[in-house]
C-alpha cells in the first residue's frame, strides 16, 4: 500500500505533492489558487466594428475601462467588402470596373475580398505611435479575407485604465462615383484580447 502511495507521488507535480503530503486535496487547492487570482486578474476582450467609406479615413476608438488596467496579448481584425453603410453585405453583383474595389487576383471575384484598408495605431494618452505609420491591414490583422482563417497577432502592449487606443483606418479604393454603384463600404472589425488587472502592477 505504502509503496503505491509514493509512486503515486512521484506521478504528481511538487506543488500537489506537497498538498497531499499536509493532507490538502490539491483539486481544491487548485480551485482556491484560481479565484485568488481571477478575482483581480481575468481574461478580456475589447472589440469594435465601423464601416469605412471608400476613399476615406476614420478614427476608432477603444477606450480601456476605468475599473482595470489591461495587458494586451492579441489583436484580431476581420474585414468584409463590398457592404452598405450599416455593414450588410451587398454580394457580388459589383465589378473592379465600375466600382473602383481594390483588385486582388487570387480571389476571383474581388467582392468577396476587403484588400485595400490600411491602419494606424496610436496610444493618444501617451502619444505614442504603435505602427510605422500607415500599414496594410493584412499585414497584422487575419490574413486571407473571407477564408475563415483566424490566425491572432501577437501584439503584447500594457494599456493603462482609461486609455484611449486609436485606429486610425484608411480605406485607400477610389470614391464611388458612379450612381448605381454598390461597393461603397468596406466593414472592419478589431479585437483585442488579453488580461484585465483591477489591482494596480505591483501594489
């Protein structure tokens, strides 16, 4: 008996070992450790989706919560285009012709594709700028549109309550300038996702 008690204590980790060695059921001790921690540190997710007209600019804004500070691990971005300005999508009635849409040959059908967006990114309390300028959205933001391919960017930034992170995003296809035209908009929607912390680093 004696000797399966120590083999099974030698298949334990040292944390639980030591809890059953004290007589302490490490599931619980476990759970215990969890709450401790998650009642001051838990998962997060900040989202936020606009529609940019074609051959325009517009600035979104997340702004950090005042009750926790946020450690950002992952930014996700998911692009959709041609749409109207509510976001519904139009379908692919629209050509590159008549509709000044961004051409990206290896979709076929560029209406299926939102290729043509480029992104700023600025941490407007500090005043610091988290992109070389204007990027392509595809150069972080999940690659191949419409593709179902969710790949996060590992964007690792410590936000401080009440930040104001600002995405300033460029939709770089021609203005619509044709009456019956349908491309218009182009949908783009970012998520940030991370560790929220309601106890100051350090304190």
């Amino acid at each position: 008996m004696l000797e399966s008690i120590f083999q099974f204590l030698n298949l334990c980790p040292s944390k639980n070992k030591e809890f059953i060695m004290q007589g302490v059921n490490p599931v619980i001790a476990e759970i215990q450790t969890a709450s401790k921690i998650q009642r001051v540190k838990y998962w997060y997710t900040y989202t936020i989706t606009s529609t940019i007209a074609n051959g325009s600019t517009r600035p979104l804004l997340v702004t950090i919560e005042q009750d926790a500070d946020f450690q950002i691990l992952e930014l996700t971005m998911a692009c959709n285009a041609p749409v109207n300005e509510d976001g519904t999508p139009i379908g692919t009635g629209a050509t590159v012709g008549d509709t000044g849409v961004t051409d990206f040959p290896l979709f076929g059908n560029v209406a299926q594709s939102a290729r043509g967006l480029t992104i700023q990114i600025t941490d407007t309390g500090a005043g610091r700028v988290l992109t070389s300028g204007e990027i392509p959205v595809e150069n972080i933001g999940t690659p191949a549109y419409g593709q179902q391919l969710y790949i996060p960017y590992k964007m690792k930034y410590l936000a401080l309550r009440n930040t104001k992170l600002r995405f300033d995003v460029r939709n770089r296809d021609l203005a619509v300038t044709t009456p019956n035209s349908k491309a218009q908009y182009h949908e783009i929607s970012i998520g940030l996702t991370g560790f929220k912390y309601e106890s100051y680093l350090g304190a």
